[in-house]
C-alpha cells in the first residue's frame, strides 16, 4: 500500500509526527503563527488523502468537489463550523474532531475568564501598571462573588458537565439549558434543567459553550440580555458566532448587564481598536480555551490516532456524526 499523503496546515512538533513516518507521508505548512495561505492550501489539498486542518481552514461543498482523492479531515478542534458536514458525507469524507481531550482544560480556562471577569483581575492588574493605585478605599475595584450565586450554562456537553463540577466547588447553584436533558447530570452534579427565559432571569453567571449553528447564530442578543439581571456577567468560551456583538456592546455600555469575559469573538483575530476591548467592565481573550501544552499534544495525537485508524485500523476514533 502506498503511503497515504498528509497535508497538515499548521507547522505541527516534529517529534508527534516522527512515530508515524514509516506509515504516512506529511506535508505541513512551515508556519505555526499564521494560517496556510488559501491558494496553498488549495493546492496541497490536492495532492492529499487526508488533511490536519484548524479552525482557519474553510471547507465548504465548493472545496470537497475539487478534492474528490480525499478521505479524511482531522480538525485539530472540538468544534467543527468551518466545515461542511453535509457536503463532506456526499463526497464520503471522514471529518474528525478532538473531543474530551481538552474538557478539561477548556472548563479550567472558562471558570478562570469568569472569575476574572467577576473580581475585575485584568483592570485591577492595569491600575498597578499604570501606576493609579494611590490609596486603599472600602469600594476600590469591588467586584461581584462568586461563591453561593447562580450559574446558568447554557450547553450541557462535556464541556458544560466540567464548569458545572468547578462551580458547585464554590457551593453554585447550577442551572442549565440543552436540546436534552441530562438527568444523571442532574444527578451527580447536581444541576437543575431550565428553559432558557428562565435561566437568563435567574442566573448571576450566564456562560455559553454551545456550538456555532444556524440555530444558535446570534443567540446572544438584545433580547436576551434584556432578559438577564442588571448586575449579571456573561461569559462566552463557546464560538462568537453565537453572540450578536453590537447587542453586546450596547448591553454592557448602558448597564443592562454587568460585565463580560470573551474568549471568543465573531471576526478572529480582533484589534485593540474592537469596540469590546475598550470597555473597562470586559476581559477579552485570543481564544485560547484549550491552550495548555498536554492538552494541545492530546489533540495532535488524536488527530493522528483518527488518521491511522481510518487508514490502518477499524476507522476513525472520534468521527463527527
């Protein structure tokens, strides 16, 4: 059999593709900091059985009908919006994706941006840098608690399931909203199933990790942050395609919610020029979720264990459905 041929579009360690040398042949693109440019990626799909690819790759039904020679695209993601599921299963292309390998961490990072956002971290940090601590106050940077308030997640995954178990660490109430109920979440968590007016009037923390659809697109709006208490935090950790960003700024600009913490956003990268950065009552990260070092190795080696099983064993480990 000869060597399947893999395009990888990100400048990946040498040292986690090493192992499976004698099995495939790699092409990688030579930079990490910057995405493969479009015409390159093209053209090195072309040549490829199988492809590594982030979520800067677009693959839509005009990209699969071009490359009919593929088999596999292992997204080095737990989501998987920049590709076409539906024209990916008309060409009889296997799409991977990384779950459970970085719940973990993702969990750590959101309650992190909320707890960060929730004691004013990042502004109190810049008061000492530029140099405006002059004096101690009963109210200087008074932000709001954490322990004992109520947490709305709405997206119960695997995700959800592992923020819901930190919170209840800071005796959280737990809500939750999901296309389906988890009762042994409920259970062992425990959490309590709301439907989503409920949990946005009754949560001190509304945190999205649902996926980007066209359902969910602009889910966080005006509307719904009407809906929540005036001294709420939302926290999106999920895809900023699911948060109406002018509704967001107008919310948090004339006191409808509280605050925010963002490691999301509809347009990445954003600018110190975006509209959110400049309000002192949000955190913005660069989507950096699953950004831990043996967390992103987990999920190189499962985009390689997916390959290898497709193409040498029983099939794919974590196909998307």
């Amino acid at each position: 059999m000869k060597k399947p041929v893999i395009y990888v579009c990100r400048k990946l360690p040498e040292s986690l593709l090493e192992p499976y040398a004698d099995r495939f042949t790699f092409r990688m693109w030579n930079r990490e900091d910057s995405p493969v440019p479009r015409d390159v990626f093209l053209s090195e799909s072309k040549q490829a059985d199988g492809l590594i690819t982030m979520l800067t790759e677009k693959l839509d039904a005009a990209f699969f009908e071009i490359n009919p020679q593929l088999n596999i695209i292992a997204n080095l993601a737990v989501g998987y919006d920049n590709i076409d599921i539906r024209a990916a299963k008309d060409c009889n292309v296997t799409v991977t994706n990384t779950p459970d390998v970085l719940s973990e961490t993702t969990a750590d990072l959101t309650f992190a941006l909320l707890m960060a956002t929730a004691r004013r971290i990042v502004e109190a940090s810049e008061v000492i840098k530029q140099d405006e601590w002059k004096v101690w106050s009963p109210f200087f940077l008074a932000g709001n608690d954490i322990h004992h308030r109520t947490i709305g997640i709405v997206g119960m995954g695997r995700i959800g399931e592992t923020v819901a178990k930190r919170a209840r660490g800071f005796d959280m109430q737990v809500l939750y909203h999901n296309r389906t109920r988890k009762p042994e979440a409920e259970k062992q968590i425990p959490a309590t199933y709301v439907e989503l007016d409920d949990l946005l009037r009754q949560s001190d923390f509304v945190v999205s990790l649902i996926p980007a659809t066209q359902e969910t697109k602009g889910m966080f709006n005006k509307a719904a942050f009407e809906k929540m208490k005036r001294d709420a935090i939302f926290i999106n950790a999920s895809r900023g395609a699911v948060v109406n960003e002018a509704d967001l700024v107008e919310a948090l600009q004339s006191g409808v919610i509280k605050a925010c913490g963002l490691d999301v956003f509809e347009n990445e990268p954003i600018g110190s020029d975006h509209p959110l950065v400049a309000l002192k009552n949000v955190v913005c990260l660069p989507h950096i979720g699953s950004a831990s070092w043996q967390t992103r190795k987990d999920m190189i080696q499962l985009c390689l264990d997916n390959l290898d099983g497709y193409f040498y064993g029983n099939g794919a480990k974590t196909p998307v459905e």
